[in-house]
C-alpha cells in the first residue's frame, strides 16, 4: 500500500503503552485510503507521567485526533478542553477529537459497542440481562445498558464489593433499581428466563483460551444472545456454551471495529458505508489470524 503523504495529509494516532500490538494503525489507515481522506494514523508509545505534555504537544502540531488506549483512559481527562457525557460518566475517554482550544473526549467503546448490538438487532430496551465482570470494561457496557433502558441487570462478579460498587453506581445514575450485584458462583440464583448476556471479564482470552467464567452447561440454556468483548480468540469458550445451547453470538471484533469507525467519522466528519465497514471488519480478522499462528 503506497500512500502519498504531502502538506495537506492530517495526522491522528493512537497513545498507551504498551502499544506494539495495536489493530488500530491497520484500521484507520484502511479507511483513510478506502474513504478518500488525505489521514495517516500512527502509534504512539507514551511513557508514565508524560500524557499531559503529550496532549498539550499533540494540540501544537495540530493532531487532528488521538485514540487513547491503557492505561490512559482515565489519567487523559484532566487534560481535555471538553467532555461528551457518557465518557465523563463512566469516567473513561478513548477517542480525542481536536476543538478550538485543545480535544474533546469521547468514549466510542460505548457506542461501538450499541452499534454492534443494532447492526445485529439485538435490542437492550426493556430486556432481561446478565453482565459478567464489574472491571473498567464493564463500566462502559453498563452504562450502555442503563442509558438504553434494560429492564434488569444480574451483574455478576468473581469479587462481589466490586459488583455492589458498580451497581450501585448505575442505580443512583438512572435512579432506577435496575443492577442486581452477585457473587459469580451465585450464578445458580439467576431467576428462570431469557437473557442478553455480556462477558466483560478477561476470562477466556488468548492465551487462557480453554476457560470461561462460569462452566456449566445448564446455565448457558438461559442465555438467547451471548456477546463477548474478548477478540482474541474471535469465538470464546464462552460463545461455544452459548451456541451449544442454541444461542446466538457477537465477539470482540465488532466492538473493537465499531469504535474504531466512530472514532474515524468523528475526525473525518463522515460516515463510513456499510460495505467498507464489512470490508475492514474482514481485513481485521485476517490480522487476528495471522497473528494467532
Ligand atoms: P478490564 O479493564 O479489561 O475490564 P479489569 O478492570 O482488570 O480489566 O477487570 C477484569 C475483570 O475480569 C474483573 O471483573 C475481574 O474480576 P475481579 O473483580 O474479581 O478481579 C474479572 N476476572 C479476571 N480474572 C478472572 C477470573 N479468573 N475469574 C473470574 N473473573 C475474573
């Protein structure tokens, strides 16, 4: 792939450390020259401490936008010019996007994650769920599911303080008794029904392919759509036990794809069609498994 980079190329990237491993450089740059866009995007390795010299320095040389990746997410909000809602309420910014005087946050891990879910109709109004994990993933889908109107939440987690914590959390944001804290060997306790369940937590995840966080057959009976945030590997054993008992699946990948272009039609002011975004998420999975082997 040659690309011409000339005095009107606009530059944006990706900071965190580590960041060798990176999607994200093969995605936008896939775009950017499927889409016409005069943008290169680049990986950015930043050193402890150095974040906000490094937004102050990014708005000088007048980066378009940065992504930002672990374990930034956090620490970058003190130095933005300006928040979107959700971002500044789960307390987590992924994407910048450069305003008049400095960036703006955002957190496309959450709508990435709500365009995922629609491009599939799998709809979170009025529906019964179980989250797995209450980490700093699982803030952001939480948030997600509250924000979109589940009508209950079992959130299970392997350490129960941190499943109160967050939904106690969500409850008293949508002042609403929706989140249902547990420990995750309570699973058993999850009432007859059928569920959306999400899996948040790093269980299953290259290279601890052979687990998943709850094994047991008869549980995943209960589930009608299983998504798990792991991309890697692109099914999980969790997604085998939902398909096993006849449910459907969404790994990772889309997730990972769906922020990525939003991140990109926030920069570039443009949406990507249907059939590029179908494109990238094909040449994603070839990297994966390349990677993989
Ligand atoms: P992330 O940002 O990816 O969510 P995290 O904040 O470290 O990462 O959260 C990891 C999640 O995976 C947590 O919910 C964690 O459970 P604990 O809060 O009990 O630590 C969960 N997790 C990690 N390893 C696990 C395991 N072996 N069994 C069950 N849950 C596990």
């Amino acid at each position: 792939m040659i690309r011409i980079i000339n005095g009107t190329t606009r530059v944006c990237g990706v900071i965190g450390n580590p960041i060798e491993h990176t999607m994200s450089p093969m995605l936008h740059n896939f775009l950017a020259e499927r889409a016409g866009m005069n943008m290169v995007y680049v990986p950015f390795r930043v050193e402890e401490n150095r974040v906000a010299d490094v937004i102050k320095g990014a708005c000088g040389l007048n980066i378009l936008g940065l992504n930002v990746t672990v374990p930034y997410k956090k620490e970058v909000i003190a130095s933005l010019a300006e928040i979107d809602l959700g971002a500044r309420e789960i307390g987590a910014v992924n994407t910048l996007v450069r305003v008049e005087d400095g960036y703006k946050g955002y957190n496309t891990d959450i709508s990435g994650l709500f365009r995922a879910m629609t491009e599939r109709n799998i709809s979170i109004k009025e529906q019964a769920v179980i989250m797995i994990g209450a980490g700093g993933a699982a803030k952001a889908v939480a948030y997600l599911l509250g924000r979109e109107g589940a009508n209950t939440v079992y959130l299970l987690n392997r350490t129960i303080e941190k499943a109160v914590e967050l939904a106690s959390d969500m409850n008293r944001r949508f002042a609403k008794n929706v989140f249902v804290p547990m420990a995750l060997s309570d699973y058993q306790k999850i009432p007859k029904g059928s569920y959306l369940a999400i899996q948040t937590t790093s269980v299953g995840m290259y290279p601890g392919t052979g687990q998943a966080p709850i094994e047991d057959e008869e549980f995943y009976q209960k589930i009608h759509t299983g998504i798990d945030l792991i991309y890697r590997p692109l099914k999980t054993r969790f997604m085998n036990y939902v398909e096993a008992a006849g449910g459907i699946t969404i790994n990772g990948l889309s997730m990972l794809l769906y922020q990525g272009v939003t991140a990109f039609e926030l920069w570039n002011e443009r949406t990507v069609s249907g059939a590029l975004v179908s494109q990238a998420y094909e040449l994603l999975k070839e990297a994966l498994a390349e990677y993989e082997e």
